[in-house]
C-alpha cells in the first residue's frame, strides 16, 4: 500500500513539475518602444514580467542621453562643442565606446570611422519608412552636395585627431565631430542583453531596428529564426532566413536612408576617402556575431570593403559570418558551410 501511495505521489509531483514547465515556457512578453529614431521591440520567453522590459527601455533612454549627437547636453554633443578648445570630461562607457569605434577605425584602414558626422549631415539622407508605398524616393539634383563642400568636410574626419586621457576627450581640430551611429545602437543592445543574463532571463529577442540580439535558444530549444530583408522591399519581405541561438544579427543596406537623382541611388554608407556614397555591386551585408556592437562596425565596414575584400576581412575573424546581397538579389556567404534558407532565387 505505501508502495502504491508512494507511486501516486511521485506522479502527482511529476505531472505538476511538468505543469509548471510547461506554463513557464507558454509565458511570453513584447513591448515595443522609440528610442533612437526608430521602433525598437523586445520579446521574452518564460516571463511575463514587464519590468525587465522596462528597465530594458531605460537602459535604451539612458545611452541616448548619453551618446547621441543630436542630443544637447549628451556626451557626445560636449565632446563636439569643444572641439579644438579642451578635453570634455565624460562617462566610462563613453569613454569604452569612443575606444571601441577608434579600434575599428584602425582595424578597418579607416573604412569605418566615427568622425563622419559632419560629412553625414551634410547628405542628409532620410531615414526611409517601412511599408512605404514607393522605393523611388525621387530627389532634385540640388540634394547632392558640391564637390567643394566635400571636400572641404572630408578634410576633417580622421579618428586620430581623438586623443583620450582617462575619462578627458578632445577633438584637435574644431571642425571634426563624433557620430556614434555605426556603432552605438550595437552597443546598447549588448548593454540590454548583459542586463537581461544577470536576472536570468534566458530565452528573448532584442531588436533595435536593423540590431538583432538573441538570448540563448527559444523556450523550446530550438533555435530562432531570423529573416534577412530583401532590399528596397517595403514589406518587409526576407530574400533569406538564418537560425541562430544566443547571437547578434546586424544588416548595413543601402536601402536604409537614401534618394535618387536622375535614377541613381545616393545611400548613407559614405567613402571615407571620397566623401561620396560607396560605390560597388553590394545592396547589404549582414554580420553574424556575438556582440552586436561588433557587428554594427563590421556590416559598415564590410560594405565599404566590398564584397571581395570583405570576405578575406571577415574569414580572418574568429566566430564572425557574413552575408552579402548584391545589385542582382544574389545572396552568398562567407563561410560556404553555412546554413541559411534563401527564399527568393
């Protein structure tokens, strides 16, 4: 008889564990917020507490006071007032990100390089809406910026003329300005994931508009799944999927922030030695990594690159995959081995 009641209990203790696994992995929760220009969405498994979220969003706010340059009063906008007058005392994670974007200034041959902001806004190009009725976005000729203006702008980017003593920074020449926006939005998705581990939160996906990070494998063990778009689709239709667990997915297209005059496309990823939008047969390249800040640097980087030469780049890295969409919708990979579903051949 105890034999039996014993029998009954273990089952009944096993079918509520089992109860409870199963609710806990059903658990799920996604909030979207803005932040940054853009629709930034979060997505836990296992949870329902929306406070992980929301600390996730102050993580977010808290990093674009401090590193945006439209910002007034941010780090950033300090560092670029006083340009070529004084060293602007600022925050350590200022600090490491500024070191992080001088990094891959050296490392890219100044392909990447973070004292492009002038020369940005002098393009101003437009963020472009998903679900846009046109692709055209058709532009007068008087958008394009003359030759002289830049050239007299590309004088002045150059990440040496950051020097770094401590928590002090100063720009040497008073016309060269910091943008943090190739790397930053990498570097706050790293920030939220890190935050997210330290209160046991293993499964979710953080997306920052164009940053995807994953937290460990979906709720069920498999991986996710993660669509890579099918350039100037305003639909949000993929050209490709990849499934990845616990890794960061970061795409750099020239369908992001563009216009056209007389048909030709002028895209936001600028030549540093030219001044002008890159030139080369690529539509995007989509960087596979573990740190999504790496991959913010590396997907700018490898387009400027060109497909050829960012191959070799990225086959010289350790746990670093790159995919490359070109002007015919093609889509190859670095790593020959790698298993991604293309969708539209």
């Amino acid at each position: 008889m105890k034999k039996i009641i014993n029998t009954i209990v273990m089952i009944s203790a096993l079918a509520v564990m089992l109860c409870g696994c199963q609710k806990s992995e059903n658990k799920k929760i996604s909030k979207q917020g803005f932040y940054f220009d853009t629709i930034i969405q979060i997505t836990l498994y296992g949870t329902d507490d929306e406070q992980y979220i929301n600390d996730c969003f102050d993580i977010a706010g808290k990093y674009e006071k401090m590193l945006s340059n439209t910002i007034d009063d941010s780090d950033i906008s300090r560092i670029n007032k006083a340009a070529g007058e004084q060293a602007v005392c600022v925050s350590d994670e200022t600090v490491s990100l500024i070191q992080k974007g001088i990094e891959y200034g050296r490392l890219s041959g100044g392909k990447f390089d973070i004292t492009i902001g002038e020369l940005s806004n002098l393009w101003n190009f437009p963020e472009i809406a998903e679900n846009s009725k046109s692709d055209d976005n058709e532009a007068d000729s008087s958008v394009i910026p003359s030759d002289e203006k830049i050239d007299e702008y590309l004088g002045h980017v150059d990440y040496n003329k950051i020097k770094i003593d401590g928590n002090n920074v100063m720009i040497t020449d008073e016309k060269t300005q910091i943008d943090l926006g190739g790397i930053a939005k990498g570097y706050i998705a790293d920030k939220m994931k890190e935050y997210l581990k330290s209160k046991k939160v293993t499964s979710g996906i953080i997306n920052l508009g164009g940053n995807v990070l994953t937290i460990g494998s979906k709720s069920d063990g498999s991986d996710y799944t993660v669509g890579i778009q099918k350039p100037f689709d305003r639909s949000g239709t993929s050209i490709a999927t990849i499934k990845i667990d616990d890794r960061s997915v970061v795409t750099s297209g020239i369908y992001e922030r563009y216009y056209r005059v007389d048909g030709k496309i002028y895209h936001h990823i600028l030549d540093t030695q030219t001044g002008y939008p890159v030139e080369n047969d690529l539509y995007s390249v989509t960087i596979i990594s573990d740190s999504s800040c790496d991959g913010d640097a590396l997907s700018t980087t490898c387009f400027a690159l060109g497909k050829d030469k960012a191959e070799e780049f990225i086959k010289s890295m350790d746990g670093v995959e790159a995919i490359f969409v070109d002007n015919k919708m093609n889509v190859t990979c670095s790593d020959e081995n790698m298993q991604i579903d293309i969708l539209d051949e």
